[in-house]
C-alpha cells in the first residue's frame, strides 16, 4: 500500500504530526493515572476537540488517541475485553477530525493508529513471549485499521523484540508501519539500543520510516535523530520529542518548553534531514502551531550542529542543572536566531 506520509513529504519537503494527548486532557478533567484511551468511548467530544486543535495548529498527520489500548495496558483497568472497540472507536474519531477539517481547509490530514508498548517484559527477563506479544498487538492493529487508520505507528519503544512484534501484528493489516524508538538513556533506550542500532533493525524488519519519540527534551531528542540520519538507512526520519522536561509544580504536572524552543527544535529537526516533525509529551496545541509556522515561513538552511546546541542546550546534561541552565539558554537562543 502506498505510503500516505510519503505524498505529503514530496509535496512539501516535510510532514508536520502532531502533539500530546494525554498531557492535554489533564486540563479538560483527565485524572491521572486514567486512561485517556478510554475517552474516546466516554468523552469523544474531547478527544475531537483535541484532534481539531491540532489540525487547526498546522498538522499534518494526527494520531489515534489509543497509546495504551492493548489488552494488557487496558487490564490494569479491567478493560482488556474492550480492545477492539476502543480501537476503533479512536481510529474513526481522528477519521471524523479529519473529514470535517479537510472540508474546512480543503486539506486532508492522515490518520495514523497509535500503538505504544505492552508494558511487559519479554522471556528471559519476564513472562511474555514474542507470540504473546504479536498476537496482543494484532488485536489492537486490526482495529485501528478497520476504523480508518491509513498508517500504523508504533512509539515509545525500549526494545526491538516488541517493535518486531508489534511490526509484524501491524504488517498483516496491509498499512504502511512506522516505528519510533525512546532514547532516555545517554543514547540508548531503556532495552539499550542505539539509535544505529534500530535504524539497521527497522531496515531489516521492512518498516515504512523510522523515529525517536518522547525522552528527555528537544536537545536529547535531535541528538538521536542526528545518529538516526547518520546511519543512512535510506528510511524517512521521523522526530516527536517531549516538550522539554517534566516538573510537578502546585500538585499539576508542567513542561518547561516554550512555543519558541519547540519551533527551533522543529527547525533544526528538519535542516537535519528529519522529514516527520512533531511533538510528543506536554506539547500543546500552541507549541505545535508555533512550529508548523517556523517551518512555514523560515527557509530550509544548512544544518549546524554547533549553533543547535547553543540554542537547544547539550545533551544529556546532569538533570540537577537543567532548571537553572534554562536562563541563559533562552537568551543564547536569541542570539543564535539573530546570527540565522
């Protein structure tokens, strides 16, 4: 099946997805620790408000509000026997924003099916085995796909064993798949792969792109999209990094990007090759709109490592630090905008 990704990113050099979801229904009543997945049979209104903010910010590709909607997430909320129509309930929500928002704008986003880890440990480190798992993201992808989903996207991974499972319970829908990886862990996922690694990994399991999602920040996020690029696997890029980093204040958790450091971020994601740019936890509509506007309206430039940094900050820099480096780091982003 043709990629649908693919079209957008001829027709304009790249394709902007979108941000968070649930980070974004803690401010419309989501509690934590609920399942946001479980909105769109409960609260689909808010689940299209948000798919239309994102639409209406600059998106291009939407995902599906269904991250945890595997049986073995949704059994810890004994909801492991709703996984189809969870599924497909999500799938057709981010259809319907669609429809209304192309007859809107006259353009038609894609809807990718979200499909996030099962939360468990494969043999010998734990219990589940690669069939289990296969079989568990089958169920999740047949239902994405009968609700409209034209892509699969598979994210916030550790390991290439569940990307490989959830790839292949993703292939047998016919979609085009992508797969993204977390690197929070100086370069390495959780499961200690390298961004090499799994560039190579997605090549060799048949995967439409290739990405890193979530983590620590902009800075930690390009610095794995940099290593994704340099291992020419001749794959789309795909970069949708957190919105910097999490911190609880006044019992309510916040992100400390601006709209600002998200469009330098979104920049420098595609002046490095990166052709899927977007957010992942605690990016808001705002920030997204902040960022397909950069990407609009500032001409693609030679990428420069060295400017990126004074502008994003190192990474992986000792997490004790951060909040007081953030000062100086917006005033040199000024400076580093002025010299572009």
């Amino acid at each position: 099946m043709t990629n649908p990704i693919n079209a957008i990113i001829q027709r304009k050099g790249w394709c902007v997805a979108d941000g968070a979801a649930g980070s974004n229904f803690f401010g419309r009543g989501l509690e934590a620790g609920y399942p946001p997945e479980l909105w769109c049979v409960e609260r689909p209104d808010e689940v299209l408000w948000l798919h239309h903010e994102f639409l209406r910010a600059g998106a291009d590709l939407i995902l599906t509000n269904s991250f945890g909607a595997n049986a073995m997430r949704l059994k810890l909320h004994k909801s492991e026997n709703r996984v189809h129509e969870i599924n497909k309930a999500a799938a057709e929500l981010a259809c319907q924003a669609a429809a209304a928002y192309a007859d809107e704008s006259g353009v038609r986003a894609v809807v990718a099916g979200s499909m996030g880890p099962t939360g468990e440990l494969f043999v010998p480190m734990g219990e589940l085995t690669f069939e289990q798992a296969v079989a568990c993201f089958k169920d999740q992808a047949v239902a994405l796909a009968e609700g409209g989903a034209q892509v699969l996207w598979i994210e916030t991974m550790s390991a290439n064993e569940e990307v490989a499972a959830a790839a292949e319970a993703a292939k047998s829908t016919g979609l085009p798949v992508v797969g993204c990886l977390t690197f929070d862990t100086a370069r390495r996922s959780m499961m200690g792969v390298t961004p090499a690694e799994f560039a190579a990994f997605a090549v060799e399991i048949g995967l439409d792109a290739v990405g890193s999602n979530c983590g620590i920040g902009p800075a930690e996020l390009m610095d794995s999209t940099t290593q994704l690029l340099e291992a020419n696997c001749g794959l789309p890029i795909a970069a949708k990094g957190n919105c910097g980093i999490p911190q609880y204040v006044d019992g309510a958790i916040h992100f400390h990007g601006s709209p600002e450091l998200m469009a330098d971020y979104a920049l420098f994601a595609r002046d490095s090759g990166a052709t899927i740019i977007g957010g992942c936890c605690g990016t808001t509509p705002e920030h997204l709109a902040a960022m397909a506007t950069a990407l609009n309206t500032t001409a693609p430039r030679p990428f420069d490592a060295a400017i990126m940094t004074e502008v994003l900050g190192a990474p992986w820099p000792d997490l004790s630090e951060r909040g007081a480096s953030e000062g100086g780091r917006r005033s040199r982003r000024r400076s580093a905008a002025r010299a572009d």
